[in-house]
C-alpha cells in the first residue's frame, strides 16, 4: 500500500489535502513542521513526501531532496511558484490553488493507484476532487495557537 507524509502547517490546507488523500484510500501521516517531518522520514517507512515549500522551520525544497536521496519521491506545494524552478523527475511541483484531483494524480503518477477503492471511497472522494481549488495566500496563519501532536487528526 502507497504510504504518504504530507508536511504543511496551514491547519486548513492541511485538512482538504488530508481528506482527499485518505479518502482516496492511501495510508497517511501529517507534520507540521520541517524538523517533524525530517524525523517521520527517517524513522518510518512513507513512499512519498507531500509538503508545502515553505514551512516555520525549514524549506519544503530541502525535505524533498532528503526524501529524495532516502529512495522515496516527492512533491511539493507551494504558493510562491518562483521557489521551485527545476526539480528531479522524483519531485513534482504544484502551484496553488489546485485541484484535489491534481495532487492525487501526482501521488498516483509516484506511487502507483490506491489498494482498492471501495464504492463508499468513491462517493466520499467526488465533492473533492469536483471542489473548487484550494486558495490560500502567501501569508502565514494569523490565528497562532499549538497544533496537537497528531495534525492529521484535527
């Protein structure tokens, strides 16, 4: 089964992208910070890295050339297109807004489809990848706060 680590620390894209990507039936771990998802990398067994480029503590493009030379692939998000100019064919870059279909065809292009999709999976999935794109600003999260220690289960 295709593991996926998904590194972003925007609480509300984190959730949309978490949601389609369970939904479409992957395995999924989530971090919201550079130093978290370096040791998630390192100390569990992900098929491929999912993170924003810019995290609070690190650059999304370094976690993605570590995972790179770790055998796994990657692809990056970013709102800031001007970051990622060439990359590997094991890393893909996606501008936002984009639509959840896009990332799941990327993850799908890297690590193969889901297991199975059950016929529950589908209908959970079709509201998000005919939703519209995930819009987000440049700027940092104004509302602050301490994430859990589990971010996918918020």
């Amino acid at each position: 089964m295709g593991t996926v680590l998904l590194v972003e620390d925007r609480d509300d894209v984190r959730e949309l992208i978490r949601d389609a990507i369970r939904s479409a039936g992957y395995e999924l771990e989530c971090a919201t910070t550079w130093a978290e998802g370096w040791r998630l990398l390192t100390t569990k067994a992900h098929d491929l890295l999912v993170a924003d480029v810019r995290l609070p503590d690190g650059s999304g493009r370094d976690l993605a050339r570590r995972a790179v030379a770790l055998g796994k692939r990657a692809v990056l998000i970013t709102g800031h297109p001007n970051e990622v100019r060439r990359a590997p064919p094991e890393i893909t870059c996606l501008r936002k807004p984009f639509l959840m279909r896009t990332i799941l065809k990327a993850i799908e292009d890297h690590i193969g489809p889901p297991p199975e999709i059950t016929p529950a999976a589908v209908d959970a999935l079709l509201p998000l990848t005919d939703a519209a794109p995930i819009l987000v600003s440049p700027e940092p999260d104004l509302m602050g706060g301490t994430p859990p220690s589990d971010p996918c289960l918020q």
